[in-house]
C-alpha cells in the first residue's frame, strides 16, 4: 500500500481531472530542478483537484501559469521582508538553493511548500502562511501530507485541519 492508494480510498479521483495532463519535462526545465515523483502522480490523476473545498495542487497544466510562474517571482516578492526580518524568515525561496518552492494552495492564501535540499522524493512539506509568517514543517512528501491532513492524521498551526474546512465550506 502506498500514500497514493490511500489518497484514492479517501478521496477517489475526478473522471476528467482539470490540469492534469502537460510535458513535466518541460515544466522542470522551466524551473530547473526535478519535481518529486508523487506530485507528478498527484497532477496526473487529480489536476486542480479542490482538496476538503480548501487545498489545492498549484498544477502547471490548468491553462494559467499557477506553478512555474509564481514560483520564479517567490524570492523577490518575498526578499524585502526577509532583508527586514531575517529572524521570521527561517527558510531561503526558491531559487535558491534549498529554498522553498509553492506546490499547493489554500483558500486562506496560505502555501504549502517543499523545502527544496536533497532529492526531490526526500523533500520535506512546510505548510506557511505568507501573512503571519507561520511556518509548520512536516518530514513527508505532498501526497503522504495531503493523505495526513485528510485523514486527520497531519495537523499544521497554519491552516484548519481538514474537516474544519470541509465543515467551513459548508456553512458558507
């Protein structure tokens, strides 16, 4: 059994997944490093999948740039608060190396990210928010986190657990 088969028994995939299918080799040379094996997987049978109506993949095929592009602007958008505040900002960005590269989304605008050191299938997640400079480590990689997450399992300080979103979306 792998995270992947238990993402599916959690969370079966759309038919006709939005964004899921593109050159991965072309969106790596883009960015210039190799993306981690089960986000490939993740893109290929999920797309832009709305995870708990809160979380979603930044897939590189949905017809808008959510993964290449952000992803080179991160380090200058964010270098003006890092040079101010050096001690909130813990992790270098992408490019840099080991920095942190965007590979999800929320609702609440807050980042779920690799911490880009070693090889891609060993990155870490951390989960941060980019308005509160909260950053939550996790030593998994996206599928195993989201599985986590979705199961209850994971918690982060970032965002809601996701029953709470799922609950939230709800409601509203």
């Amino acid at each position: 059994m792998t995270a992947f088969d238990d993402l599916t028994r959690l969370v079966p995939p759309p038919p006709n997944p939005l964004g899921a299918n593109g050159d991965w080799n072309e969106v790596e040379a883009a960015l210039g490093v190799q993306l981690p094996a089960d986000f490939k997987q993740l893109v290929r049978a999920y797309g832009a999948h709305h995870f708990a109506e809160f979380l979603t993949p930044l897939t590189p095929f949905a017809g808008r740039d959510l993964l290449v592009g952000p992803a080179k602007r991160l380090l200058e958008q964010e270098r003006g608060f890092r040079d101010r505040y050096p001690e909130d900002s813990p992790y270098p960005f992408y490019p840099e190396p080991g920095g942190l590269l965007p590979w999800a989304g929320t609702d609440n605008g807050d980042r779920v990210c690799w911490l880009t050191a070693g090889k891609p299938d060993a990155w870490t997640v951390v989960c941060w928010n980019p308005r509160g400079w909260y950053y939550d480590p996790h030593p998994v990689g996206a599928v195993e986190f989201l599985v986590g997450w979705l199961s209850g399992r994971i918690s982060t300080s970032v965002f809601p657990d996701a029953t709470e979103s799922a609950e939230s979306a709800e409601e509203g």
